[in-house]
C-alpha cells in the first residue's frame, strides 16, 4: 500500500520572506530541507511527498523543482504563477517540462478581497489549467468556503482540493457554520480534501486526539472514501506537534475504515489527484 503525503513544505528560513512564522512558532523558524524530512518519510513508511508552495514566486518554483530533481522521494510539486498575468498560457506551457510540476496554489487566505478567486482575471487564468492537466490547491479560511464553492463550480472539469479542511476553529470548537458549507462545497465532485494542518488550528499546547473527531467525521462523511488524503504540513505541524503525534491522529482514525478505503486516503487518492 503506497503512502505518500501530500503536503509538505521545503524552505530556506528568511525573517523578511517569511514573516508570517511569528514569535509563536519560533520552533520553525530555521531551514527546512529535504534532507530534514526524507528520514521521517522513512521512518513512517512513506514512499513519497507532495512540496507545497509557501512563497508567492516563480523563483521558489525552480528551487522545489530543483529539490525534487535531486530527491526521488519528492514525487510531485504544488507551484505558484500569477493567474492574472496576461502571459499566464505561455508560463503554465513553460512548466510543461517539468514532469514532476503537478499543480498551483495561491495564498487565497492572505488575501484582503475574500473573494479574490472569483476574480475575471484570476479566473481566466484558472481556466487554462485543465488543458496543462494541472490540479489546484484551494487554500481558505472557513469564511471564503462560500465564494470556494462558486468558484469551484465554475470550473467543473477542473480537479481542486482543499488544504488544511478549510481552517476550520478547532480550538474554539467552532464547527457548525463550518461543516455546513463544507457538506456544499464536497457536492463538487471535482473537490477533494487534505486531511492536513488540524493540529496547527487546535491548541497547540492542550489538543487531544479525540478533538479532531468530529471534523474528520464531517470530512469523510461529506467527501467520501475516494476524495479525502493525507497530509502532513510539516514543517508547520512542528508548532503543536511532532510528524508522529500528527500522523496518530490520522492512524487512530482511520482504524475503521476498510482496507481498501485506508489505501485511498494514505496513498492512492493522492496518485491519483496529481498523476504521480
């Protein structure tokens, strides 16, 4: 049974670049480099990685190519362009010849214009995606789950999947509003959904596994066993746990479900999702 985790994150730490690791998360403020996870990987039984974007350049896409070139065990790579360039078709033909180059993201969260992905240029750009067979990463807060939907739909040949479950609260044990649209948006079936970066969204420093129970009910409840993966958001989940106390939470979970429906969350959802 292949396992791969399908988001994680490589970077060369810079105060200025990444502002956004704050006093709190001192603990990955530092280097984060392949050579740093492929022992986890290892340790774990995983067989490979998606490398996820954090930094909104073409620049850092040439380095995560540059690492995956270097590093079997990278098996794809989640980049960024801009979506409202008008050269945007030349620049996603340009990344054709990286064969592990598998999809793009913005930082939709950041965004002051919560609704910024309903933008016509944005969605033009977008629009060109299905033709490069390239998948697109949503990255949200609970609030923008709405205009997610619309923009989901919109696109209705075009694979998405949702990082992080959209943010949901868990340390506030906000969950209604949240699993209200999220039950909308997965009627999508082009959406599918990380289960990733939940222990970052609980408390940090007191979350117990069974606090995660409810939203991966409505995760795999409303997603199904065919459009839900793993993932890890390492280095990020360092802040409030360990790769292993991370990874338990998922295993404890999962316990449940069949054979064939563990394969698909632990490996092949995301073969499939990005053509690995």
């Amino acid at each position: 049974m292949p396992r791969i985790d399908s988001h994680q994150h490589f970077w060369n730490y810079d105060p200025v670049k990444h502002a956004w690791i704050n006093g709190d998360m001192e603990i990955i403020q530092a280097d984060f480099l392949p050579e740093d996870l492929e022992p986890i990987l290892q340790e774990y039984g995983f067989n490979g990685c998606i490398s996820v974007q954090v930094d909104q350049t073409e620049e850092e896409n040439t380095m995560l190519l540059d690492d995956a070139a270097k590093h079997d065990f990278i098996k794809g790579v989640v980049g960024w362009v801009d979506f409202k360039a008008e050269n945007i078709e030349d620049r996603l033909a340009y990344y054709q010849q990286f064969k592990k180059l598998k999809g793009f993201r913005h930082i939709l969260q950041g965004e002051t214009d919560r609704a910024y992905m309903l933008n016509a240029d944005f969605k033009r750009g977008i629009s060109k995606l299905k033709q490069f067979e390239y998948a697109y990463d949503i990255l949200i807060y609970t609030d923008q789950l709405g205009y997610a939907n619309e923009f989901a739909a919109a696109f209705p040949d075009q694979p998405f999947v949702i990082d992080h479950l959209a943010k949901p609260k868990i340390k506030d044990g906000d969950i209604t509003d949240w699993a209200k649209d999220m039950k909308v948006i997965a009627q999508n079936q082009n959406v599918s959904c990380k289960v990733s970066g939940m222990v970052t969204e609980a408390d940090w420093k007191a979350w117990k596994p069974e606090d995660f129970t409810p939203y991966m009910d409505v995760v795999f409840e409303a997603f199904g066993a065919n459009r839900v993966m793993f993932g890890s958001d390492w280095p990020v989940c360092r802040v409030a746990a360990t790769y292993g106390e991370m990874l338990s939470i998922s295993e404890g979970y999962v316990a449940k479900l069949s054979a064939n429906e563990q394969g698909k969350f632990w490996g092949d959802n995301a073969i499939k999702f990005y053509s690995l």
